[in-house]
C-alpha cells in the first residue's frame, strides 16, 4: 500500500490524482475509493497502485489519520 495526499478532485466528473509520497501523481477514478468515502483535496490517503489504460492508477483509497 502506498501513502499520500489528494491533489485533486472533481466530485461532477468522478475522478482526481492523488501525490503519493513517492512524489508521483496517480489517476483516481471514484470507483476507485473504498467504502464509498467521500474524499476531499489535502485529505490523507492510503492506497494501492495498478496499471491502467493510460499508466499507473491509484485503487483500493481509504482515508488515514
């Protein structure tokens, strides 16, 4: 699992990047978010990274503390 931070995200078009802390930027989709949390920019995230149609794509997100 990977740390990092939403960047951003467009609740109207479903889908944001989040900062992992290993500096990259992942494409989220809100599919991707576990739980159906509901997510804003700056909040605090776990999450796992699959390869996409387009790259590496953030999955499995859950708010941390």
């Amino acid at each position: 699992m990977q740390k990092g931070k939403i960047k951003f995200y467009n609740k109207v078009r479903k889908f944001g990047f989040i900062t992992g802390d290993d500096g990259n930027d992942y494409f989220f989709h809100e599919t991707g978010l576990s739980h159906e949390i509901y997510v804003k920019d700056g909040d605090k995230v776990e999450f796992k990274v699959v390869k996409g149609d387009r790259g590496d794509k953030a999955v499995d997100i859950s708010l941390i503390d």
